[in-house]
C-alpha cells in the first residue's frame, strides 16, 4: 500500500466530516444531541454497518 494513497484517503475523510459543522453549526449540534440519546448497541450496529459500507464500496472501486 501506498501511504501517500492513505493520507490522501485519510485527507479526504476530515474534509467530509468538517461539512456539516462548518456549513450549518446547528443542525450539526442537534445531530450530536440526537446521537447522545442512542443507545451504545446501536452506535456499534451502526459504526460495523458503516465500515462493512466502506469495505464493500473499497472493493468496488478498486476492482
């Protein structure tokens, strides 16, 4: 693997995750709001369907 290829993934990852706070502060807060009120099981469900997402979309791309 090429850590260049990884940083630029890694990169491009903060981009995405800094939108939505930049953009609009306070539908980010009430998302956080919203998120603290799930229970940790389902964070979990949705942290491995999330990454299951990302390995398959992986595969796709580099395939």
């Amino acid at each position: 693997m090429d850590w260049h290829n990884l940083l630029a993934a890694f990169a491009i990852f903060l981009i995405l995750e800094g939108l939505l706070p930049f953009l609009s502060p306070p539908a980010f807060k009430n998302y956080v709001q919203k998120m603290l009120a799930v229970s940790d099981s389902a964070l979990r469900y949705m942290g491995l369907g999330s990454m299951i997402a990302g390995v398959v979309l992986l595969y796709i791309v580099r395939n």
